[in-house]
C-alpha cells in the first residue's frame, strides 16, 4: 500500500497533490545514511522510480491477502 507521503524502499517522497513533482528527495540507507537533494537530475531519477513503485503497488485492500501470503511462505 503506498500513500501520498511515503517510506517505502528507503525512498521518500512528499507529494502536494498528484500533478506536483517533489523539489527535493530523500535517499534512506539499511545503515541509516540518509541523503538529501534539490538537484533537478535526481529528484527527477526518485520522482520516475517513486512513480514506478506507486504504479505497481497492490491497492489497500489488497495488501493484508498479500502480507498473510508471505508470512505463510516464511513459515514454511
């Protein structure tokens, strides 16, 4: 499930509404090194990968089948 303001992937987006392009990005590392920029190239590489991501996210209601669906695979 992806919302507007999100956390997913160590990436970070903040959306003012669905036409807005972020001016800035956020890059958060499994080693907690987290990254900062207003530079156009790389807003515009997150905004492309966020837009991916969000595209191909399950919709609410589908997540828990999908969460109770991995906890039954670990478990086995």
């Amino acid at each position: 499930m992806i919302t507007e303001d999100v956390l997913t992937n160590r990436l970070c987006a903040t959306r003012s509404g669905p036409d807005v392009i972020p001016t800035t990005i956020q890059s958060d590392t499994a080693m907690r090194t987290v990254a900062v920029s207003d530079k156009p190239r790389e807003v515009n590489r997150f905004s492309r990968m966020f837009d991916a991501m969000a595209s191909n996210a399950l919709p609410p209601r589908d997540t828990p089948k999908f969460l109770n669906q991995l906890v039954r695979e670990i478990a086995e």
